[in-house]
C-alpha cells in the first residue's frame, strides 16, 4: 500500500459520492469504502505490513481519508434527503398540509360522571352538595348515628381502624376513636350540628371497608348520602324524592319497590329497588329472575340521632338515604363486575 493508492482512492470515493443518484446507492457506497469489508477498511487493517518507518505518515493519511470520506457521506446524505422530501411533496404523495393526528381528549372516569349526574338532579331541586374527611372519630362514624357498641359493624371485621402514632401495632377495637370511615354518614352528623334547619344536603366521597374485592364488594368504593331535615316530612317525600331519583338516573319508565329493612340511624327504614332494564321487569339472568334490581337504603331519621345534634325531633323530622356509586353505574350500563370500574383498561373506560 502505497501513499498513490491512498490519492487513487481518495479521487474515486469522492467522486463517485457526489455522483450518488439515492440514498439507497449512496449507502452501498458507504457501505463498499467504510464497511467491515470496505476498501477503505481493508487498507487500515494492512498497516501492520508496512515498513515501520513509512507506517506513521501512512497511517495518518488514511484516517484523514477515512474522516473525509464521512463529512462527504453525510453532506451527501443530507443533500439527497432533502431532495427525495422535495420530490414527495411534488409528486403529491404527501400533503404537508394535512392536519396531523389528534391528541387523544380524556373524559371523566365513569364514577365521577355517576356522581355529577346525581349531583346535578339534586341540586336541581335545592340540595347543597357538601364534603367531609374521610378519617372520621368513632364517635360522628358510628355513636351519632345510633349505632350501639357491640353493632357487627363497629368491628374489625368490617371497619379499618386507623394505627397508633408509634406505628408499633394496630390498635384494636375500643382502644382507637379514629377510623376510615365506612359510610359519608358522618357529613350529615357534622352539618346538623353546624346548621339549623332546614337541611337539604348531598354528600358524596369514598369510603372503606374490609372487603375482599369480587364481583359485587369492594373495600374502597364512593357513594353519595342525602339528608333532608325539616318541619312536617314524611315518608311520602322520601319515597317520592326516591320515585324521582331512580327516573332521572335510570330513566322515566323504571319503576321503583320498597322493602322493610333495619339501619341504626332511621326508622322506619327501607331498601330500594329499580325494576330491571334489561329485562323490563319481567325477570332475567342479570336480576336473578325478579325483575327488581336493589340500589340504595333509605329511612326517616330516627330521633335518637337528633338528640345527638340538638335537634327536637318533636319539632323537626327528615329522611336520609345513600347508595353506591359504582354499583349504580353497573346498574346503569350493566356492567357485570365493580372491579372494572377500577382497572384502569382504557377500552372499557371508553364506552362511556
């Protein structure tokens, strides 16, 4: 290898890359001089059998070809690009002009969207919507409401006790007033003492309880309570307040029934059932054949829980209510599982 066949090379390579018609040739041509087998390449791997006197100069000569070769690859490169892109435009195929793809828009979670349209019928006919924490004292969780000491519900089974500071154990039953709250309850209890009647409030949030997750339970879920206190109500306004809701949630021609049940803090005290939409109430699978769907618990305020607030029952009456968010939007738009609700699948999410 001889400093002539560098300047041989040097010529041709350089010539043939500015001849270069695409990028396609142009990168045979790198590939022919600069690759692993490339001419340029198999004289860098000859250096060892020159003279040692000649093998410096030679040496630079040929990594000074090899960084001149890659400038002209890459003006080339460049040159031929914008070329080709110049050619697109103008052979139509593409419109630089056209918009470019869309930005996927979020929406509300289906739950929010259940909670706003509720919301939304509510204040519709004066309701206040109001908040509360969701760590909430024994005492405006459970005691408040009416619900005595040895109530299943007070217990471990059923409620999150909340850990002592040391965080060396968990506190068990009776020795913790602080709690997760396992209903929004506790809003109601709050905004009596705070406010005279006549309360008209709704109170949405989540709430927790220890339920292993399934199809129908879920240890953290929403759901929403109203209150109603004032002079002269009775069960006819709850079980029309109750008419209107399931109409406006579920739609005009839904029926609703009433069954006796217990809660701590009313009576009487009732569940609510919404005839089944799939099947018009005349009984399918997805209501087990009764054509009746429950959706939510109901009941005039029992007076002990006024004398908790101060409020003469003698004077004052009112009605309470709540129902789950996610069970009513499975209701709704017949979904078999709350779980999904929760996964985050964004294919499911979209259908609402």
């Amino acid at each position: 290898m001889s400093m002539e066949a560098i300047d041989e090379l040097r010529l041709s390579g350089l010539a043939q890359i500015e001849t270069a018609a695409s990028s396609a040739d142009l990168e045979q041509l790198r590939v022919a001089v600069l690759g692993r087998n490339g001419s340029l390449t198999l004289m860098l791997r000859a250096l060892g059998s020159i003279p040692a006197d000649e093998r410096a100069a030679v040496g630079r000569a040929v990594n000074s070809l090899r960084d001149e070769f890659e400038s002209a690859f890459a003006a080339r490169k460049a040159l031929l690009a914008d070329a080709e892109l110049d050619a697109q435009i103008a052979s139509g195929s593409l419109d630089i002009t056209l918009p470019g793809r869309p930005m996927a828009i979020g929406s509300q979670h289906l739950i929010s969207q259940i909670t706003e349209e509720i919301s939304e019928v509510f204040r519709g006919i004066g309701y206040t919507v109001v908040s509360g924490t969701e760590v909430e004292t024994d005492y405006y969780n459970f005691t408040a409401l009416n619900t005595p000491p040895d109530h299943p519900s007070r217990g471990l089974q059923d409620t999150f006790y909340i850990r002592d500071r040391s965080g060396d154990q968990a506190v068990i039953e009776g020795e913790s007033d602080v709690v997760l709250r396992t209903q929004t309850s506790g809003v109601q209890v709050h905004t009596m003492e705070q406010q005279k009647p006549p309360i008209y409030i709704l109170a949405p949030g989540r709430v927790f309880r220890r339920d292993a997750p399934d199809p129908t339970h879920l240890p953290q879920f929403s759901q929403i309570e109203g209150l109603v206190v004032d002079k002269g109500i009775t069960f006819a306004d709850l079980k029309g307040t109750m008419d209107f809701l399931c109409q406006q949630v579920f739609g005009s021609d839904r029926k609703t029934r009433f069954r006796t049940h217990f809660f701590p803090f009313t009576e009487p005290s009732a569940e609510v059932d919404v005839s089944c939409g799939v099947c018009g109430g005349v009984g399918c699978r997805f209501c087990k054949g009764t054509g009746w769907l429950e959706i939510l618990g109901c009941g005039m305020v029992d007076p002990n829980v006024f004398g908790f607030v101060g409020i003469d029952p003698d004077e004052y009456s009112g009605f309470a209510f709540g129902l789950g968010i996610e069970r009513t939007a499975c209701l709704k738009y017949n979904v078999s599982d709350l779980r999904m609700l929760l996964e985050g699948d964004v294919r499911f999410l979209r259908q609402f």
